[in-house]
C-alpha cells in the first residue's frame, strides 16, 4: 500500500485517513478485475461515490457503462459482517416511461381500504439511470428531488432515502434520434460527467480474451461495506485540508464563466462547492489530506463544463473551464 501523505497538524487523524485511503485501494483494485484499462475514470468514479454525489457518464455503447455500475454494487457489502452486496436497481429509460415507474406509487387495498406505497427502482443503494436520455423530461424530472434532496415524495407523504444512494446514470451522445436531451437543471444535479473512452488495443485484447463481464463479474465479492463507504465521505469532508485561497480560486472559475463572452449561462455557487467536494473526496484517494493546485485543474471540467450554456457549440466546454482554472491558479502567490 502506498504511503498516506499526512500533513503533520493533522497526525492524529491518520488512522481515519489510512482506513478511507484503503478501502479506496480495495474499491478500484476490485473494479479493475472487471474493467480494463480505465483506471483514471474509476478514479473519478470513486471520488463522486466518496464525495456524496451522482456521476453522469456520457459515451457510446460497448464501452462498458453498465458493466461499471454493476462491478460498483457487486463490490459494497450492506454491512461489516455480512458478504450479501448494497441493493442495485437498474432502470432501463425508454420514452413511454412514467414518473412513478421511477419513484413508486399508491396503491389501494380494497381489504383494509387503504393506500399502500409501493417502492419504485429508485429505492436502492446502487442505482443504474441506463440511457437517461431516451425518456421524456418529465421522468428525468422525477429524479430531481431524489437526487438533490435523497428523499421521494408521493403525494402527502415524503420517504428518506438510504444514507448511501449513488445514481450512475449514461447516455449515448451521439445518437440523437428518439432522445430527450437533458435540461440544465437536471445536469446541474450531477456531480462529475465523465466519458470512459475506447480502451487501448492490449486492453481490448485482454477484454475478448477474458470477457470480463460475463466470466469475472458474476464471481465479484464485497472488498468494503456501506459503513466504510459512508465513513469515508466523512474522512473526505471533514478531514481533508483545503487552503483557502484553493477555495477562492474554485469560486474564481465560477465567476469567470458568468461573464465570459462565449458562454450564455454561467456555473452557479453550487458548481464551485461542487468542485471543492469532490476536489477533498481525490485528494484521499490519491492518498493525500489535502487538496492541490493540480486536482483544481484536472477536476474543474469534470464538474463544470455540463453547468455551462454556450453561445457556440463549437466551443469545446472541457477546453474553456481548463484554460479558466489555469488562468485562475496562476494567479495564486505563494
């Protein structure tokens, strides 16, 4: 195991730190069993678990997304004691969907005479948002409330999700055909957009020979519990150390994208805690308690790019919040 890099007014937190940094090894060590070659995008993967957020990962078919989602559940026990993985629920988005496909509805029981709720597919630890896109906006509305808040409302009555409920969602950018594109108030509720990328060529080789998904993925078994998940989003934000003026320059790049001539819409204060989240949650899992100069650059278009309204769509989103996080970092005096 790699040395946790602890900053020395913190020493007496480091068995906290080397505790979370571990299961962070354990998490990515048993999703690379299944997925090749793509060990940055677990990365990011587990930050967002690890930060309390929602990740949106957004590429074309066969490249693995599903395969993630479930490799992540199969990885988490529901306790420390037990061997039986966190409850995953794949919804399969299709354009004749309901909101209450999603979030459960009342049903009556003419024996008592009253309504019963009956839990829709979102009520699970692990939850698996296949091909957002092909559903109408107002079933990927359904999912605000629960994104934002983890908790559904029915009617009169408000449920409380589980402390740990990951939404993993995809979409396939490039077909466009019988799709609903997502409305920004609805990214806004992600996190991180990721892409994952073909693999190189002697990783695909080792895919075919493997066939991972079908022979490695149904033998996957828990290498951490919710509790050690859920004790690890604590580590990340209470206990990584973030300068101050890392702090500024995450509400810099926010500021500087409301009134940048290329850009109609700018990120909101939501985007740059966002990164500040997620920027503590890669620190630890990078096996560091506290947050650089670099994880600001690498993090920013991640978090930001899918909050912005471009002017021109020829600009690249991913290009433009690097070349503002630099601006921004370069200003720092230290």
């Amino acid at each position: 195991m790699a040395t946790v890099l602890i900053r020395e007014e913190q020493i007496e937190t480091k068995k906290e730190f080397e505790d979370s940094y571990s299961v962070s090894l354990r998490l990515i060590n048993n999703l690379e069993t299944v997925i090749r070659g793509k060990h940055e995008v677990l990365e990011y993967l587990v930050s967002t678990l690890f930060a309390g957020g929602h990740i949106l990962i957004d590429d074309v078919p066969g490249l693995g997304k599903t395969t993630i989602a479930k490799t992540m559940a199969r990885s988490i026990a529901k306790t420390d004691k037990s061997s039986a993985a966190v409850q995953f629920k794949r919804i399969q988005f299709t354009p004749d969907l309901l909101p209450y496909d999603i979030t459960g509805v009342d049903i009556f029981n003419p024996e008592n005479r009253k309504f019963t709720f009956e839990k829709g597919p979102v009520f699970a630890n692990i939850v698996l948002a296949d091909e957002i896109n092909r559903t109408t906006p107002k079933v990927q509305s359904a999912l605000l409330e629960v994104m934002a808040e983890n908790q559904v409302t029915v009617g009169n009555k408000t449920y409380l999700m589980d402390p740990l409920f990951f939404v993993i969602a995809t979409q396939n950018p490039v077909e466009t055909e019988g799709t609903y594109s997502l409305p920004l108030a609805q990214l806004d509720r992600f996190l991180m957009r990721v892409e994952i990328g073909y693999p190189d060529a002697a990783y695909e080789y080792e895919i075919v020979r493997d066939n991972p998904s079908f022979t490695i993925l149904p033998k996957v078994k828990p290498v951490c519990s919710k509790s050690e998940i859920l004790n690890a989003r604590k580590t990340a934000s209470e206990l990584v150390f973030c300068d101050e003026r890392l702090l500024k320059v995450s509400v810099d790049i926010a500021v500087s994208t409301r009134g940048h001539r290329g850009i109609e819409l700018g990120v909101s204060p939501r985007g740059s805690l966002m990164l500040v989240r997620i920027a503590k949650a890669y620190a630890l899992i990078k096996g560091r308690s506290y947050v650089i100069d670099q994880d600001i650059i690498d993090l920013a278009p991640l978090v930001m790019s899918h909050r912005l309204r471009l002017k021109d769509i020829k600009i690249d989103p991913h290009k433009l919040i690097r070349e503002i996080a630099l601006a921004e970092i370069s200003k720092i005096r230290y």
